[in-house]
C-alpha cells in the first residue's frame, strides 16, 4: 500500500514539475527537449525547403528593376515540390551515352554519400541528399561495359535506399520531405510552431516558433495574423535577437502591403538598436526594399551599399549587386553600376543572373568609356555563341538600349524589333522590347501616335504581377487620350482652315488631296502584286513539302488576299459596311470605285467601243471624285453651328492637355504651353479659373504671378482661389469667432430674405474666413442665396464647386442631392 502511494506520489509531482507553467529546471529541460525535437527542428528544416522552394518558383525579370528583397506572393507556394533532395551533379555524358565506337562517356555520379545521409536524417530532420560520389566506368569493352552498368544499378539502389530511409523518417514524423510542396510545408512549419506555443509556454525556443510561425504566416499572405505574431513577440519576447529579427519582419509585413509610413516608423524604431551582424544586414536589406518601392532610388541604393559590406558570398548577394547596379543605372551613374555587375560572376550567381550583369557590364562600360567599338564585338560573340541561341532576344534588347545611348534611334529600334522576333517563347522580353521602343518614340522621337500603340503593345505582353504594369497603364491611358486630343486639335484646326476658303480654292484643294490619295492606293496595289510576284517562288517551295500552315499564318497567303482585295475593292479602312464607301450610290458606287482603282480594262473589239470605254471610265473617276468631295464637305465645318463646334472640341482639348502634361507627365513646360493657349485662344473659357490656378502653381513666385491676381479678382469665391488662400492663411481663435459673428449675420439677413446683401456677405466672407471651421457653410450659405437671386449657372456651378471643394463636410450630401436635381430637370 504504501508502495502504491509513494509511486503515486512521484507521478503527481513529476507531472507537476513538468508543467508547461513551471519556471522549475526539470520542467524546463522537459519542454526544451520536446520542443526542439519534437517541432521545432521539424519547422526550421520545412521553412529552409519552403523557401527554396518559393525563390524557385519565382520568376525574375532582369529586364526591368530587379527589386532587392523578392516580394512575397502566396501563389508561389502552389507550385513544384519544395528542394528536399540536391541529386548532385551528372556530367554530360549522362548515364553512358554511347557513340558510335561503342564507347561510352562518364557515368557522372553515382554513390550515395552515407554519412551525409545519416547526418541530415538524424533526430528526425528532413533529409538532403547531397551527393552521389565520383565514380565512372569506362565502356572500352564488353566486360567494361557490363560493370559500368552494375555500379550505375549499385549506385541507383543506394539511391533508392536513401529515399526509402527519407520516407520513413518522413511518416515517422508527420513531415512530408519527399513530395511536399512549399504550401505544405508552410502549413507543416505552421502546425509545429503552434505546438510550441501550445503545449511548451516555458520552453527557451518560444521565441524562435513565434518568429517562424510569423514568417509562414506571411508567406501565405496572411499578413494580419503575421503582424500581430511580430508584435506580440517583440512585446513579450526575452531573446533581443528575436525580437529585432520580428520587428524586421514587422517592417517586411508592412512594406508588402504599401503602408510605408508604418514600415518607416518601424526602421525609425529599430535605428538605435543594438542589432547582431545577421538582424543588421536583414535591417538594411528591408529598408532598402522599403525605398526602393517608393522609387527613392538614391537612398535605397545607399543602403545596399551597407547591407552587402555584411552579406557573405552566395547567390543572394550575387543578385543584390546586380539589384544595386541597376538602381545606378536609372541615377544615369555607369561608373558606379559597373563594378556591381561586375561583382556579380563573384558570388555564386545563376546563370541567368550572370549572363544579365554581363549585358549590363557591356553598356555600362560602353556609357562609362564613350566608346562602344569592343563592345560590338562583344555582342557579335555572344550572338555566335551556341550557349546563347535562346537567349537572343536579350541580347538584342540590350544593343537597342545601347544605341539610344549613342543617338542612333534607327538603328536602335531594328535591335528592338530584332528582340521581339527572337521573344517567341519570352513574353515578359518581348513586354520590355515594345516599352523600350514605346519610351523611345515618345522620349527621343516625340512620335506619340505610334508611341501610344507600343505602349498597347507592352501591355498586352507584360505579366500582370509585373511591379511596372500599374505606372505603364497609367502611361499607356495618358498617352491614349493625349494623342486622342492631340489629333483632334490637328484635325479641327485643319478643318476650320478649309472653312475659311473661298469655294473655289477649297475645291480644288479638296481634289488635289483626292488625287493623290489615288495615287498612293495605286502605288500600294503595285507593291502588293511586286511583293505577291516575289513570293511565287516560295510558295512553290512551301507546297512541295509536308508542312501546312493554316491561312493566316502564311505570309503568301496573307500577300496574295492583300493584292487581290485592293484590286477589287481598293484601299478600305475597317469600319461597318465597308462595301458602300458611298452609302447614296449603294452597288453603283462600287463598280465606280472598281474602275478608278482596278487594273482590268474592260474587252472591247473596236476603235469606237474603245473610246467608249475611255469615256465611261473618266465619267466614273469624275463621279467618284464628286462623290468624295461631298463626303469630305459634309466634315468641314461651314456653317456657323458647326465652326462653333469645332472650336469647342479644340478648347476642351486645350484644357485636357494641359492637365494631362502637369498632372500625369510632369511636364511643366508643356503644360504651362497649353493653358496659355487656351486662355489666348478662348479668352472667355469655362476653364479659366482652373487654368489660372494650374498657371499660378507653375510659376517660379506663385505670390507675386500675374495668374493668381487675375484669379483672385475675377473668381474670389471659387475652389481654385481658396485653394490658394489655404496656404497661405493662419487661423487663430480670434478669427474663428469673427468667422462665426459674420456667417451668423449673414445667416440672418437670408432669414430676413434680404437675399442681395446676405449673397455679398457670404461671398466676402468665404475668402475672408477661408480655412475656418465655417467655411462650407460660407459656401453652402452662397449657394442658396444664388439660388434665391435666380442665377442659375452660378448656382450649378456653386454646387459642383462644392462637390470638389469639400468631400468632407457634413453638407456634401445635401449639395449633391440639389445638383442631382438640377440635372434631372434638365
């Protein structure tokens, strides 16, 4: 009995001593002992494999600016299975490659390195296969042969030995080694942490799960979670180390999700910490990430500086000097880009990596030097090497940038066409290559028609988790509706030139222009047939083998329906109902137009029928004439409706220019071009106001500009000039009370009805008291009374000021409901 008791005894104070709970040295070492072994040995090998895995399945693009850190994308864990195993490397032989001499090459590497794999599957850990030993058989005869052929088994059965060895460890464990997907492993380092902070509380490796279970959190994008995880470890934390590593990661979180004043406060956080060698380098490399995502180049690039005086040699490092150099590069400074892709080859790079800073180093010299003779050379000799057949398309790329560097642009864009030629399979290259021609037309060679398709172009190529596809299709829908205002100022202003001609002079203008497009539809016609001509030998080459190309993708095909359509139909825009061009000569019309642009003559067998033909045909080509210069008449505007019409188009086009030069592409000069013009040509312009205001911010002396008088007189009581009055107005006490008596008075002149001096009030005091606490009810106050006055365009306009002007206030719903009015009336 007493036996019974004393065993009982031991158990009770053995499981007590064992609580997770108890600062007691057994119970700790109890919990230290399950939790390393148990989970987290497990969870740190399953985020290593995870990781590997993630930066595997990413796709780099060395075109564009190679971000410092990869960001965190959670689809990057749904793909291939996490890096368990490394198979060593085989030669190029192969597995016995035999040749025609009966002899067979290297066998490469065949052994499995035992201790390597007893010592990555001890204590339970995910396996590694590091290496298959060197041994080789020679093939020299048939004896040779079979014993080269019994060590490859030997060594294949070792192999297989050790996968077997890895997959029971693996069940034994719960962990997945062999198969796992990175998301697998992410939910298995989850599941192990958790554990952790679950059952072992007093354990010293606490810390390290958070941090872990953290990092996976992030990884699949739960980045709430991951940001309370890092919070919490730095506020309970005990490890220092831990906790500056959490606030790091802290400042990832934040930076992946745009919230950079967050990130920033952070960094500023951690700035006088005393961080390890390791948590420094991550510190440095965050922040850096942080803005280089802000496009603070500069800064970024200063930081990379430091974090890579403390990174060892490997291949991250290898991609953060090429990072580095490209961010120099963008700062136009070649001479310190150069020695970060130089100093990639020396850090373990991958061969992409490598083969990008090689293209790199070239232009960077060739801007450093001032001379690009080698340099040809060099690219000649990487287009030869067989090494490079598909790598090509870069190649060509990188030659295009070269020549916009020297000012040869036509040059330069035969190298960008020649990339995308080569891009068959490269999507993202062939992106790059219509940016790097969009950029050019419109930087260098102002063509923004054509920039503007290239640009479409790019868009419909570049991957959409690119980190340029936003600020490209904000380019690209600038770029559209600023050719699309462009031309129509172009086209109104040519139009109302034909307006003010005589009739005489604009007929025969009008049949000049009719001719000669003539012409240039004919000398098309006559180079469809030379180019249809030329291609009969192809096609018979093309027919005589087994290869058959569907229609469209043949170019004979496509040239022979080009000449066979023109000689028929003549040069067609795509548009509805193409066949009546003349939609009042329906049918007659086209065998008109058959005539002036086909070729056929018609049979005759006569002198007399011929020179009735001749006369049918000149009948035709005057009808068909007449015809288009009645369509090109019913454009111009000649009546005193449609010159009006005209001149509003190219007013709002004026007006649209402007803003898209200043507010988009950060064109001062331009901009400043284009509202002058509008108020020049318009002088009575709705935009007058707006126009004043965008003048006056583009002014070297905004307070003394000739813009902001004129604004400030003829328009005191609009947005634009309280905009400009908020800046420069301090609101004490004094003034808030003044405000408050002067809105009171005129409030009560309305409820008097005296709505005249109440309307004077109000609108004195909305620039008087701009920047009170009463400011929208100045305006709202205004508004009615211009109701109650019957000026009704004032009115309308008071209301969409408001609209503008105050998104916050408490009136704004009340001032839409009016205007929604106005509208509905109208």
């Amino acid at each position: 009995m007493k036996s019974r008791v004393f065993t009982i005894s031991v158990v009770a104070i053995v499981a007590v001593s064992c609580s997770q709970f108890s600062n007691n040295p057994v119970s700790k070492a109890w919990h230290n002992t399950n939790a390393k072994f148990n989970s987290l040995i497990i969870a740190r090998e399953g985020m290593k494999y995870a990781e590997k895995g993630i930066n595997r399945n990413y796709t780099e693009n060395y075109s564009g600016l190679l971000p410092v850190l990869m960001p965190i994308d959670s689809t990057l864990l749904e793909s291939s299975g996490g890096d368990a195993f490394n198979f060593g490397n085989m030669s190029a032989g192969g597995l016995g490659n035999m040749n025609s001499g009966g002899q067979g090459q290297s066998f490469g590497n065949t052994q499995v390195s035992e201790n390597s794999l007893r010592r990555d599957l001890g204590n339970g850990n995910s396996a590694s296969i590091s290496s298959f030993g060197n041994s080789s058989g020679g093939l020299n005869t048939q004896q040779n042969r079979s014993g080269g052929f019994q060590q490859v088994q030997q060594g294949l059965g070792n192999v297989q030995n050790g996968l077997n060895a890895a997959e029971d460890i693996g069940k034994k464990t719960g962990f997945d080694i062999l198969t796992g997907s990175p998301k697998t492993q992410i939910d298995e380092v989850i599941k192990k942490t958790s554990l952790i902070a679950e059952r072992h509380s007093n354990s010293k490796y606490l810390d390290e799960a958070y941090l872990l279970l953290g990092k996976a959190r992030m990884y699949k994008g739960d980045f709430l979670n991951a940001i309370e995880i890092f919070k919490y470890l730095n506020t309970t934390g005990k490890d220092e180390n831990q906790k500056h590593a959490a606030m790091i990661w802290l400042m990832r979180a934040y930076t992946e999700q745009k919230d950079y004043p967050s990130a920033l406060k952070v960094a500023e956080s951690l700035k006088e910490s005393n961080l390890n060698d390791k948590n420094t380098a991550d510190y440095y490399l965050v922040k850096a990430y942080l803005h280089q995502r802000q496009e603070e180049y500069p800064v970024s690039v200063a930081i990379v500086e430091e974090a890579l005086k403390l990174m060892s040699k490997s291949e991250k490092k290898a991609r953060v000097h090429f990072a580095a150099g490209q961010m120099y590069d963008y700062l136009k400074r070649p001479d310190l880009a150069l020695p970060h892709y130089q100093a990639v080859a020396n850090n373990r790079p991958n061969y992409d990596l490598e083969f990008y800073a090689r293209l790199n180093a070239l232009l960077a010299s060739a801007s450093k030097r001032g001379s690009s003779v080698n340099i040809q050379e060099s690219f000649t000799q990487m287009l030869k090497d067989r090494k490079n057949s598909d790598l090509k398309d870069k190649i060509y790329a990188t030659m295009g940038k070269l020549e916009v560097k020297k000012g040869d642009f036509q040059k330069a864009i035969q190298y960008f066409n020649s990339s995308i030629q080569n891009a068959t399979n490269n999507p993202t290259q062939k992106a790059f290559s219509y940016l790097e021609l969009a950029e050019l037309h419109y930087n260098q060679l102002q063509k923004y028609s054509d920039a503007s398709l290239y640009y479409d172009s790019t868009l419909v190529e570049l991957p959409k988790n690119s980190p340029d596809y936003e600020r490209i299709t904000r380019r690209a829908m600038s770029l559209s509706d600023f050719v699309k205002y462009r031309n129509t100022i172009i086209l109104e202003d040519s139009l109302q030139k034909l307006a003010a001609m005589n009739p005489l002079a604009l007929d025969q203008t009008l049949e000049r222009a009719i001719k000669q497009k003539q012409e240039e539809e004919k000398k098309q016609i006559e180079l469809a047939q030379k180019l249809a001509a030329k291609s009969n030998t192809a096609a018979i080459s093309v027919s005589n083998t087994n290869e058959k190309r569907w229609m469209l993708y043949d170019p004979i095909q496509i040239a022979r329906g080009k000449t066979e359509f023109m000689q028929l139909w003549g040069s067609r825009q795509l548009d509805d109902n193409w066949r009546r061009r003349d939609r009042e000569a329906g049918s007659i019309s086209v065998k008109l137009e058959r005539s002036v642009v086909g070729t056929e003559a018609p049979k005759v067998d006569s002198q007399e029928s011929k020179e009735d033909a001749e006369k049918q045909k000149a009948l035709a080509e005057a009808k068909a004439i007449e015809d288009k210069k009645k369509e090109m008449m019913a454009a111009i505007p000649t009546t005193p409706e449609k010159l009006a019409a005209s001149k509003k188009k190219v007013e709002e086009a004026y007006y649209h220019l402007g803003k898209i030069y200043k507010l988009q592409f950060n064109e001062p000069d331009n901009a400043r071009d284009a509202f002058t013009t509008l108020l020049f040509k318009f002088p009575e312009t709705q935009y007058e106001p707006e126009a004043l205001y965008f003048l006056t911010l583009l002014s070297d002396n905004q307070a003394s500009s000739p813009f902001r008088q004129t604004l400030m007189t003829k328009y005191p009581t609009s947005t634009y000039a309280r905009q400009l009055l908020r800046g420069n107005t301090q609101i004490t006490s004094d003034t808030e009370s003044k405000a408050h008596t002067v809105y009171s008075q005129a409030f009560k002149m309305y409820e008097n009805e005296s709505f005249d001096s109440a309307l004077i009030m109000a609108e004195e005091g909305l620039v008087t008291y701009t920047g009170t606490s009463v400011e929208d009810k100045f305006a709202m106050l205004r508004i009615i009374l211009l109701a109650k006055t019957e000026k009704k365009e004032l009115y309308v306009q008071g209301l969409k000021d408001f609209i503008q002007g105050y998104p916050s206030s408490n009136l704004l719903a009340k001032a839409v409901q009016m205007l929604s009015v106005v509208e509905t009336k109208n």
